[in-house]
C-alpha cells in the first residue's frame, strides 16, 4: 500500500521532499533606470534626480521611499550650503587678493 502524498482534506504536501520541484522563473527585468546599481551612479552623480527613480521603483515599500527621500533632500541641502560658503570664502580670497595688488 502506497502512502499519501497529499492530505485529502487540505491538498497540503504531508512530506515536503515529495512536493514538485516548480521552474524558477523570474518576471521581467526591471528596466535600467530602475536598477538599484543605476539609481546609487544617478545619486552619487545628480542626487535630485535620484527622487523620480526611486518613487517609481515597484520593489520598494513606501517607508524606505519616504527615507531615501529624506536622505536625498538633507544631502542636497548641505551640498548647497557647502557650495554657498566655499563661494563666500572665495569671493573674500579674490577681495584680498585684489585689495593687495
């Protein structure tokens, strides 16, 4: 007499080595500006323009959006105020400069 496979009740496997071995198959690839590899070069290099990509990345739960998002917005706004003192200390540099000449 053979032994179940299968629970008549549940059609759960009663032992798992038993269970059919399904083909893995992965659905379409994202496309490349969805990549997270594109989305970190996109960061590293215009880090506005990291924000759309993130919001429309489909394997992304909401929270590490609003995160990233948050992240990118503090990097930019330091970015900006290093800018704006790095231009102010310049703008002093040539001041003196043209002062002792």
């Amino acid at each position: 007499m053979e032994e179940a496979v299968k629970c008549r009740y549940c059609h759960e496997f009663l032992d798992e080595s038993k269970r059919p071995v399904l083909p893995v198959t992965e659905g379409d690839p994202l496309p490349l500006y969805l990549r997270s590899s594109f989305i970190v070069v996109t960061f590293l290099f215009l880090p506005p323009l990291a924000l759309p990509l993130i919001w429309l990345h489909p394997k992304l739960h909401i929270g590490w959006k609003v995160g990233l998002s948050l992240v990118i917005g503090v990097f930019c706004w330091m970015s900006y105020a290093a800018y704006q003192g790095l231009m102010l200390q310049l703008d002093e540099t040539m001041k003196m400069l043209d002062g002792g000449f």
